[in-house]
C-alpha cells in the first residue's frame, strides 16, 4: 500500500490535500452563514420589538400615568383620613 502511495505523483496528492481543504472550507462557510442568518433573524425581531415599544409609547405616556397614580393615591389618602 505505502508503494502504491509514494508512486503517486506529488501533484495529485496535493490535489488531493486542496480538494480536501476546499471542502472543509466549504462547510465551515456553510456553518458561517447559518450562524449569520440566526443573528439577522434574532436582530429583525428586536427591530420589531422596538417599533412595538415605540409604538405604545406614542399611545401611552408614561409621565400622565405616574401623575394619575400620585394623584390616585393622594385621594385615597384623604378619603382614608375623611373616614378615620
């Protein structure tokens, strides 16, 4: 078998060897790019949460409602006071 081997010529040994690593190059690319598609995908879904977020925040202020919880807690204190 080792005389079979060292009969081959160097080049197509070497063909070989680049065949290979072309391959592996191959799948490491392919790997690559499945990685990079979950990343765009986790990222369009953080997109869509802030436009959400954003969205709700036009419709909802949030300082209004803190006042009107103050204020709400406020009149239950002196309803509280009104009744003791």
């Amino acid at each position: 078998m080792d005389t079979k081997i060292s009969s081959i010529p160097d080049e197509i040994i070497e063909i070989q060897e680049v065949l290979e690593e072309i391959r592996e190059n191959k799948q490491e690319l392919q790997g690559i790019s499945n990685k990079e598609k979950e990343y765009m995908d986790e990222i369009a879904e953080k997109l869509e949460f802030i436009k959400k977020f954003e969205a709700f925040q036009d419709v909802f202020n949030i300082d209004e409602a803190l006042k009107n919880k103050q204020l709400g807690e406020d009149l239950g204190s002196e309803i509280e006071k009104f009744w003791n």
